[in-house]
C-alpha cells in the first residue's frame, strides 16, 4: 500500500472513530504539520468545522460550544507554540468540568528535539491541566495501527465526557508528504460503543444522609453550578421535596423558569443580606447541603466557614475535595440524578420560622435591589436595565470580576427564560468573546455577553471568527476604563501605585474595533439612553453596545445598596 | 513581628536578591493576588517597570527585552489562567535560549485544589518547557525562610543564565492581608554573587577540530542564530583565520557590519544558489561545520544532510543535539568563545577553487537579487527596497512564515548597521507584535517590525502596552489577507478546501487598529509609493505601514527570481 493510502486511512479512521463517539464540532486553526487532519475533518460532512487563526481563542471558542452542547468539542492545531497557545482555554475546561478532545499535530520523532523548527516537546504538553494525554503513533500503515487509534480515540472521548467532564490531549504525529486522497466516505469502525457510567452514593451514604435533612431544624440548601447536562428537573423535585430555603447562584440556572411551587424556597440575594450581621446570628444552619461549584459570593461562603454546621455536606462528581472553607463534614462522590429525589424525606424536622427568616430577608433586598435598580444609575442599575431589556429565551454570557458577581446580586428570580455563563473555572477574564461567541454558535438561543472593558480588551481577537462563520451575538461592554474589581478590595485604600498596578486605564473606548469586524456600533453614556438605544439595534451579525461607567461611583452605588439592605435588616 | 512586617520583609527581600543577581527590567500584568511584589517592585528605583494587561503579550514582550540586553528579565501575574497565558512565550523562551524568571503568584497551600477561585494547580505549570521551577514558602516569619529565598532567586537567576538560557518559573504562595509596608531602600542581602562558568571543549576535542579542519579540502562553515551575548568578534577573527567559505543566516547578524578583511568569505545567498543541482554537485563538502541554531533555510540543510560530510560538527552550548539532518559526526558542547581563535590552524588545506565557486554563485545569485529588487514588485522587491530605507543603525524584528525567508533571501551583505531579530526557537506566528515592542525598549535603536497580516492580528494586544509606556516602533505590515506561505507547500496544488484552511483570508486592514492606538498609519498599494511615504513618517510613538501585496503575485516572482539564478549558474 502506498504512503499517501495509508495516511488517508489513518486520518479517516481517527474521524470515523470521533463521529462515532458522538463529535459533531471541530474548531481548527490553520497550519501545515496538521493538514492530512484538517483535510478529514474539512471533508466529512457529519461535522461542522468552524476556524480561527488565534489558537488562544480557537480554544476558548471550542470551550463556549461544549458549553452550549454540553458534549465534547474537538481542537485541531499544527505543531509548536500553536499548541501552548490553547493552554489558557484547557485549564479553565479543566476546573470548569468541560469536555474537549484537543488534537494536536506534531512532527515525527525523527523530528523532535533536534532544533527542526515548529517542534517543541508535545507528549504531555498540558501536565496536570487534562485528564489524558496520548502520543499517537505515525500512520504506518501496520496491522494493530487502526483498531489502535480507533479505541484510543473513543478511549479520549469516554475520559473527557465521565464525571468529571475535562479536556483529553490527544498528539499526532505526522511525517511529509501531507497529502491525502480524499473521501466522501468514513470507513467503517469495528469499535461501537463506550458507555458512561452514573456515580450513585452507596446505600449507607443515601441513609446517613436522609437522617441528617430529616433531622435538621436549621439548614439550607446552596446551588452552584451544576455539571454540565444536569437534569435540572432532578434538582427541583428535590428542593420540592426537602422544602428548605435554597440558595441559588445565578450560574446554577435556577433563577429562571421556576417552577411555581418551588419559588418560595428560592433565595436570590444572600450576597447581600449575608452583609448584615444580625441576620447571619438568625440564621446560623446546622446543616448545610451544597450542589455544584462554589459560589461566587465570598460573604455566603464566609458565613458558612464560621458557621461551622454540624453537617456541610457536599455532592459532587469529582473526587477533588470542592471546598474551601475547611468546615466541610461529609463528601458524597456522586453525579446529580434520580437518587437524590428517591431519598427518603418524609418528616422534615426545618422549624418554619428558619424559612420564613429567609423568605423575609430576601424579600425585603430584592425590594430594594429592585428600587435600586430604578433610581440608580451605577453597573448595578445598569445591569437590572439589561436583565428587563434582554427577551425572553436568552443566553448571558458573563465575563469574571464584576460582571459575574453584578449579575449575581442583580438577577432576582424571574419568569423569564434566561440562562447565565460564565468561566468560573478558574475565573480568568481571559477568553471571554471567544467563549460567548462559541456559545451562541452552539446554544441555538439570543446571546448576550456582559463584559468589563480589560476582559473585552484581553480576548478582542476573539472576533476574527466572525470572518469565518456566520455569527450573531450582541457584546455589551460596561467601559469603566481599567479594572473595576479593585475597587472594592483592600488595595484600593492605598493610594500609592494605585492607578499603575490596579486601575490600570487604557483610556481605549471600542468604536474601532466595531469598525473594524463590521459590528454594529451603540454608545451609551447614560443610563437613560440605554433601553431606547436598546431597542433600536440594527440586525447585524455582531452588535456591541459600548456603556461607559465610572469605578468609584461603582463602588459607592454599591455600598449604599448594601447598607441600606443591612438597616433595613436590622429594624 | 506582625504579619504585614513579616510580608513586606518577604517581598522586599525577593527584589533585593533579584536587583543583586542583575535585574533590571520587569513586565507586570495587573491582579490582586500578586499584590506583595508588585508593590514592591512598583517602588524599587533600581528596576524599571513595565505593564500589559494581556499576559501572553507580557510574556514576549518580556523576551524581547531579554533578546535586547541579552539579560534576564522578571514576568510578574496574579494566580489563575493568567499563568497558563505566559506558556506560549515561554515554550518560545525554552527553544530560542532566552532567559526569563517567571514569576507566578499563587494561593496559600489551603486554597489549592479546593475549588478556590483562580486558584489553579501552578506548581510545575510549564512542565519540560522551563529549565527550572520551584515553589516557594509563605512569609512565614521562620528564620530560615528568607535566607532561603535569596538563595533560592540567585539560584533562579543563574539556571536562566546559564549555557543554554532558559526560562525558569519561581511560584509564590501568598495569604491574605495583601497589603505591605512601602520601602524606599532594599534590604541588604546575605548573598552575594553565582558565576556563571564558560563550556570549553576539552584539549582531545581541540586537537580533533583543529586536525579536521586543517585536513580538509572541501568545507564550509554555517553560522545560525547565535547564543544571546555571543561576542562577534570572536567569531570573525575565527573566520578570518579559517578563510573558509562562511554561510551566514540574517539572524547571526553577520551579514551587516562586517569586517573587511571578513568579506570575501561570507555566502548569503545560499537559499537560492541551493536550488540549483549543478552548484550543487560542484561544492560537495567533506566537512561542516555548524555554529549557532540550523539556519532557517530548508535548501541548505537538505543539501547538508544529502551530502552526507566525512564531518559534520555542531558546536552547540547545550548537550541537547540540535541537528535534524541526521548526519552529524561530531558534537561539541561549547560556548562560543576565545578557545575557538586559539585552535591550532596553520596549514589550511582548503583548495582556493572551491572557495572561488561560492563566491562566484555568491556574486551572480546576489547580482540577480539585486536586479529582482529594481524591476519587480512583489513581496520580495518590497523587503529589499525596505533594507534599503531603514536607516543605518537600526533593528529589524522579522515575524515567522514569510517575513523571515524575505529577509534571508533578500538582505544581502551591507555596510549598515542593522541587525535582524525573529523568533525562531519554535517559529510560531504569536507574540510577535510583542516581542518587536520589547526589543525596542531594551535595544537603544530604531526598530521595526516586518510581519504579516496573520501574525500581526495574532497580536494585535501587543499595542496595549503602548498604554502604559511611551513606544517607538515602525511596524510594516505586509498584507496579503491570509496565510502566505502556504502558497510555497504542496497544498496549494490542491485546489479542494485551500482557503478555507490554508489562505484563511479574514479581508481585514488595520487602519481601524492604528486609530485605536493613535498610530501614524500609512497605506502603501504599491511598491512605488512605498519610498515617498516611508519618508514622509510622522514621529508617532507608533508607526503602522501597511502594504498590500497579493500571494499568488508573490509566490511567481519568487520562483521567477529563483529559476533564473538556478539557468546562470547552470550556464
């Protein structure tokens, strides 16, 4: 069999075996060591490729996709700094939980680390940050090549989508001449099927822990986000069932679409009661049950660390101990699902007055946050604008530093159909467009990214996708000139290097970048301006409304809502 | 002694060992948890600061300030992802030997792995692409603890400076309170000084180069990007005693500035006089000898590796074999330095025609590119007219793919001052922007940038740095909307899927790029014009010339140019 046979078989056959795994999304980047790859994928109709020169962002991209499918994404790169260039994105799949199979080319073995350019040592390139890493061999054209790389490949796939989902590296190396024979077919593969197992607590487990929410006369139920694909209705039978006050963080989802018998166990705005100390002595739980991630809110998971419940029990699909208030009692390794409603909880013990405590003092901060939100004219005010403006059956998209947590105090419980991202994975503000523009390729859904002006800075080459697929995505930067976040942290009562270290103001306003990628522009210097400059939004791909904001009026709107919120809390 | 002393003791005690071990430069991006050292290091007058919010851009520009001063330079981010954006410079970093101390902050050991915000696991983050890594201790107020780190920094410093240079990666955990005491003198250190030693072969390895070199008829010498600090005039007083004919890569910088009595032996354009089988087969050598990295040029090391030399000998400073010919014979772990003037070479044996037949092909090849430089107008003549522009004393940074072959192929030797600047450790298309913006703070002289549209939007974050301190750089950005190089591959012999995943074209200009950075931009459509407006440059921080030239056009008259020196040398 000749070279170029051979070749075409084996890159054939990785994509057959990737199909067949259930890819549907490649994200490539362009380069010559992967063309025999890049002509497979590019060639098979079941996929959908989708390109972008910026390795950096091509991964963040691939990681918003994954996030709107909730199945995993496929990266292909040529060989070299191309690779490192993804290493951004695959840290925060890595801590967000998301899947991504990255593909990347590399020289054969002949050429590596002997000066050949483009060839930098890729066998586990990624150290600790995936949860596999596979050196391919070359396309031989030898008897146990194929069947090899047919089950390594559904092998990838079956690591990054088990609880908990993360991102595989899978290196290929690739000899010239690079060429293929290209084919309107895949071959057929001989392995079928790989089946993700569910994680269930043992027996015991499900005892000890329907005893102790049976038995509590204290305790709440805090909500995270949730692993990719979880049933959310699973969690809402619960909350159903357990009736406890339940904390839910913006991320979880469950702000929205709640179902009316759940709604009044629903508590939205504990980042801002949680700043008033009497009602923190209220409330003090015994028990405390999480799902999910951490939350954002530092003053929630403060007061749990000094709390100190009897019980702080955490479910969570991964054996990493989530959990850093150091107070945690129980661990359960398990995946959200059916268990979690077939507990027994038939006498819950919850004094009725701990609930009516919450339901109070949330009642009472989503009064004023929304009377806020009415007379202000902060990122908070402007932020409740938007959340009223964005339609029904939307997607937010929400950068990290203050976006996320503006969101998380401004975001109440609504009717509306609306889902919030973010990567809090590890809650860079690196990657933000990119992930938001491969979420509104993915979600099927109006998306809106709420970001700060160095976050939108910091990824702006995100944009050179919409070059090279069809997009539609509405930007809404919240221009403060530098990073907003400072304000509200002990460096800012230093004067000293201040503005140098942490303001940082680039004085750079984005009507150029809008220019430049064809957006449609919309300036907004006022609060008041901005739900008829809303409305009038042109129907371009990429729209991006520019707010201009100022840092310190930021933080004294937002001190003044909070403490009005603790005096009330007080009376 | 309270924390907050025990603190600013930490810190202050980390910059007076890194100002004792030399530094002088560092490049710090903005965050909290690195608030300590930032702090200090914002008030060192020794140092000089620089800033960029985005830290893949930090990261090469801090190598090209290292490429600059041939001295180490300090990287500073908060925790997080903020560090995984540094890994594309620093693989770059590991492969070009160029020393960085990275310095990464990082959350106390009880907020790792705990689903802490952007708290990632950083300890060995680079993995094999830094020659060293060490996690540091707390401020703890222990007495060995500040001892150790003085060591432990002059430790860092000397591996990144070391044979070869390298990056190296100092994690440093810090709790809360951030806040420090500001100082406004630096403690005394108790360390005092590391000498780096020089790599001289040993007297058998002497006396066999000395007798090989003597002994041969038919040789020639390859001198590649050198090792940062490499003193020229070693190298040209060994050419000058060895008389062989020299084969010199643009990035030796030897093709500028060269001694009289040098002249005669220095061969520039191999590249093209390589593609001709008849010189070929005229100047087959029985010995090679290489110094420096492989010259970028794909002819010349083919003609290497089929020639198959009695003697192929790499002097290289590190034990790593840096020969992807697979025809090496002798391997020399040496600086470069005074031993390679004091070798014993009395008697050279090599016959004068084989001299006169480089020097011939030498003549008639450069006449031809000269003559290609006065008549055509693509992208080759462009770059010779602009070698031709750019005044004497200046620095050239060239971007991968095109640019750099451009230059090789077109700066012939002259009796300017220029010198040539890539990165050529992992030729990667990132950062480029960046790394040219660094080299022109650290260099002294005028600077300028030759890059294409892809690597310039790679980049483009580069200019954020123009934010935060006073530029001066001329960037020429050769337009051609998309990948030129593959125009030169087998892949553009197939017509199927080119585009979309070779040429890649985003049909963006820059003139919106430069109003947002308030660059003096220039249009240039034609090579006509280019010489009025070069002239006309308004002394902006920054300059933008944009030239629009078109791939297939450029890949013609190359191989017009190249046929026609392969028909001479046939005649």
């Amino acid at each position: 069999m000749n070279e170029r046979k051979i070749l075409s078989d084996y890159v054939y056959t990785m994509v057959a075996s990737l199909v067949q795994a259930g890819i549907k999304n490649v994200v490539i980047s362009p380069g010559s060591r992967s063309t025999p790859l890049a002509y497979a994928f590019a060639s098979t109709k079941q996929l959908t490729m989708y390109r972008q020169v910026d390795e950096r962002s091509a991964a963040f991209f691939a990681l918003g996709l994954a996030k709107a499918t909730a199945k995993p994404v496929v990266l292909l790169c040529t060989s070299g700094t191309a690779a490192a260039n993804y290493f951004p994105a695959i840290v925060e799949a890595s801590y967000a939980r998301v899947p991504l199979i990255i593909v990347t080319a590399d020289r054969p073995h002949e050429l590596r680390e002997v000066g050949a350019p483009q060839a930098i040592n890729q066998p586990n390139l990624y150290g600790a940050h995936v949860k596999w890493s596979v050196d391919f061999p070359l396309a031989d054209g030898a008897a146990p090549t194929l069947p090899f790389i047919e089950r390594h490949l559904a092998r990838a796939v079956a690591i990054a989508t088990s609880a908990p989902f993360g991102p595989v590296h899978v290196n290929v190396p690739f000899r010239e001449p690079l060429l293929i024979d290209f084919s309107n077919e895949l071959p057929t593969t001989t392995f079928k099927h790989s089946d993700m197992g569910q994680l269930i607590p043992t027996d015991d487990a499900q005892q000890e822990l329907s005893a102790i929410l049976q038995a509590t006369k204290k305790g709440f139920i805090v909500i995270g986000e949730l692993a990719l694909g979880t049933d959310l209705a699973v969690v809402w039978e619960f909350v159903r069932q357990l009736k406890w006050p339940t904390i839910v963080e913006s991320l979880s989802n469950m702000r929205a679409s709640i179902p009316e018998d759940c709604l009044p166990y629903i508590i939205t705005t504990y980042d801002a009661i949680m700043k008033s100390e009497d009602f923190k002595t209220l409330v003090q739980p015994e028990t405390v049950l999480r799902l999910g991630a951490q939350p954002i809110s530092k003053f929630i998971m403060q007061f749990i660390s000094k709390s100190q419940p009897n019980a702080y029990i955490i479910i969570d699909e991964d054996a990493m101990f989530r959990d850093a208030t150091g107070v945690s009692t129980h661990f359960i390794h398990a995946n959200i699902g059916q268990w979690l409603t077939q507990l027994e909880i038939t006498n819950v013990a919850l004094e009725k007055t701990y609930l009516a405590e919450w339901q109070k003092a949330n009642e009472l901060a989503a009064m004023h946050i929304e009377q806020h939100a009415e007379v202000a004219k902060d990122e908070g005010a402007i932020v409740s604008r938007l959340l009223k403006l964005i339609p029904n059956g939307s997607d937010i998209f929400v950068s990290s530093s203050m976006p996320v947590r503006d969101i998380d105090t401004f975001l109440l419980a609504t009717p509306k159909d609306l889902r919030v991202f973010a990567n809090r994975g590890a809650n860079g503000i690196d990657g933000v467009v990119s992930t938001a523009l491969g979420l509104s390729q993915g979600n099927q859904r109006e998306t809106y990214l709420l970001i700060g002006d160095l976050a939108f800075l910091h990824d702006v080459n995100g944009l050179i996708a919409s070059r090279y697929q069809q997009c539609n995505l509405t930007i809404i930067v919240l221009n403060n000139d530098g990073g907003g976040i400072f304000s509200y942290l002990p460096q800012s009562t230093v004067e000293a290097h201040y503005e140098d270290l942490f303001g940082t103001p680039t004085a750079l306003t984005f009507q150029d970048v809008a220019k430049m990628y064809d957006m449609d522009y919309i300036r907004v210097d006022t609060i008041d301006e901005l739900s008829e400059k809303f409305a009038t939004m042109k129907k371009q791909p990429l729209r991006l409304i520019e707010i201009f904001t100022d840092r310190a009026e930021n933080v004294k709107a937002h001190r003044k809502l909070w403490q009005r919120i603790s005096t009330e809390l007080k009376a």
